[in-house]
C-alpha cells in the first residue's frame, strides 16, 4: 500500500514500483483512491481509473493539478533503484515524481487559498482516442471546471507554456507487384518510398515565436512498412510521419501542409490532437508564473493542456522530472527537484 506521508523520493520509488504501463492502471488507481479518501479535507469520486480528489472551500479560483498515472512500456528499468541524487526507473520523470508532489501537497494543503482538484488519469502515454482525460470530459465534465490547469509534466521545475501539436499519418507510396527475379516487369514501392524520405531528410522545420516562447516544429518519418515475400517485388509501402506542429497552426493546417510537402503521395491521417497557445497573460496564469519564477518556455511536445485549452481554460506545465529523459531507458528524475517541485507548488497554494 503506497504511503503518502513518505519523503518524496521515498514516495516517487513507491509509485514507480507499481508497474502502470498504460492500459494497466488499475492496481495504481486503486491505491492512489484509497490514500485520498482517508483525507477528511478532500472530496473523492472516480471514473475508470481516474481518481478526482477535491476541496470545496467556495474560494474564488479553483485549479486543477492534474497528472497521468501510466507510463510507457518498461524497459528493463523496474523496479526502481537510487544512484546518489538520482532516481531511476520507469516512470521516475514521466511522471511519477509529479503524482508524489501532487500526493504530498493535496495531503497536508487542508485549507489552501484556492480551491484545488487533484486529478490522477489513465491512458496518456497512447493515442489521443484512449486518453482518460477525453474520458472525463465526456463523462464528468465538470471536474474540468477551473480557473488554471496545471499538469505535472516533466519541465525541471520551470513553467512551460502551451504545447504543439501533434499529426501522425500513413504516407501511400504504390508501385507495381512482379517476380523478383523479373524486376524490370514490375514497380519497387520500397524503392519509391526512398523519395519520401528524402523529402523529410531534407525538410526545414518553422520555429515560432508566440508569447515569447519559441516552438519549434518537427516532421519525421516514424515508421515503414512493405514487403510481400522474399522473392516478390512490392507493390506498396507506408511511410508513418509524425507532425509536431506549432499551436499556431490547426489540425487542418497541419494536414494541409503535410500534403503539400509530400505531394503528391497520399496521406491517411490516423491520430491528430490539436496544440495549445501560451495564454500567460491570463490572471490565473500569470499568477502561478510569477510564483514559480523565472522565464517560461515553450512545451515541445503535446500534453493535456490541449485538453484544458479547447474548453478555454488556461493550462501550463509543470513538474519535476527532465523532459529530456522521458521515455527513454535510462529515465531518472534528479531527487532534489522533487522536493523542491513540492516547495513552489506548496507556496503557491498556500501564500
């Protein structure tokens, strides 16, 4: 059973000892439920696995603090293991340093100067179709209802702002099915797939400036796929591109111009989400940055602040793990940051 008065780093080890690749919450969600539900200050409902703790101090502002409780697949690193001021495992940065700072300070802020609910969902790490957070916007819509959205991304305790978009689609490159050994009859679509790849080799990618914050984009082949056998020529092959588009831009802008560039193969897009613009000129925003302190930059990458921004509320991120470690098998999260992460976010409830 996960204890929630342990130190932080004790705490994050805890958590990242409860494997929760995504789609495999349940253990994870059932134990952050019932630590939450023997706080008397807070009010604890769930929908699937995602766990909404909140006060109802009738304050003016209410944020929500929000993290995912699952991880993308481990990678020979659980169970957890501490090297010095590092913590490393599964998870340890993306994002359950974040969900023990959330534990934490909703476990001992009992009358904070903003209502606050504390919102722990499943199924991030996956396509945008399985998303716990697009799960509770239909099914409890307002537990959405806010001033200020703060995820607890991995950012290295520093505001980041907005987010990109994100497009992925199948590139269709045809050709002409033949005998191997009478190529010439035929039509190599892996062959002509080499012209889609050097269009994305050689692709400048924009960088944007919004709000001073620079998003940079990206365009990149992740995927491909063809053969039939080891004695026939293909006749097609995919290339599966991913956009990471500025939040300037819409989904179909970002569509728009994939085409174009790829023009003129086809294009069958198969996951998008929209970005999100900075808005840290709104009062609630600015509030928290100026208690974080320091200057904001732009979130490269997609995060559920997207979300939070196609229903008009504000929405950062924030949290202590790298970003630059994330998914990756050698994910650790840097101890001190942990607790400090719980200092600002602590202050910020409570001065």
């Amino acid at each position: 059973m996960i204890d929630i008065t342990l130190p932080g780093d004790a705490l994050t080890a805890s958590l990242v000892d409860v494997p929760s690749v995504s789609g495999s919450e349940s253990r994870l969600a059932d134990e952050v439920e019932t630590s939450l539900k023997r706080l008397p200050h807070l009010i604890v409902e769930r929908d699937g696995d995602a766990i909404l703790a909140r006060t109802e101090l009738g304050r003016e502002r209410r944020v929500v603090i929000a993290g995912h409780l699952d991880t993308v697949p481990v990678a020979d690193n659980l169970p957890s293991r501490r090297d010095g001021e590092r913590l490393f495992g599964c998870g340890t940065s993306d994002m359950k340093s974040g969900l023990a700072v959330m534990l934490r300070v909703a476990a001992s802020t009992a009358t904070p100067r903003h209502d606050v609910s504390w919102l722990f969902y499943d199924n991030e790490e996956t396509d945008a179709a399985h998303n716990g957070l697009g799960r509770v916007a239909r099914n409890a819509p307002t537990w959405l209802n806010s001033d200020l959205a703060i995820l607890m991304e991995p950012t290295a305790n520093r505001v980041e702002a907005g987010c990109q978009g994100t497009l992925r689609t199948l590139v269709v490159v045809p050709g002409r099915r033949a005998h191997s050994a009478r190529s010439w009859l035929g039509d190599n679509a892996i062959h002509r797939a080499g012209e889609v790849l050097s269009r994305l080799a050689g692709y400048v990618p924009r960088r944007v400036v919004i709000d001073g914050c620079e998003y940079r984009e990206g365009l990149n082949a992740v995927r491909i796929e063809g053969g039939v056998s080891g004695n026939v020529v293909p006749d097609r092959c995919t290339v599966t591109v991913n956009y990471r588009f500025a939040p300037d831009r819409s989904e179909a802008e970002a569509l728009a111009h994939v085409q174009d560039v790829l023009a003129p193969f086809e294009c069958v897009p198969t996951d998008s989400a929209p970005g999100a613009l900075p808005r840290l000129n709104e009062p609630a925003a600015a509030d928290f940055v100026n208690a974080v302190g320091g200057e904001p930059v732009a979130k490269l990458g997609w995060t559920d602040v997207a979300r939070f921004a196609a229903l008009g509320v504000p929405a950062v991120n924030f949290g202590p793990g790298d970003p630059n470690l994330a998914h990756t098998r050698e994910e650790y999260v840097e101890i001190p940051r942990i607790a400090e992460c719980e200092r600002v976010l602590r202050s910020y409830l409570t001065e």
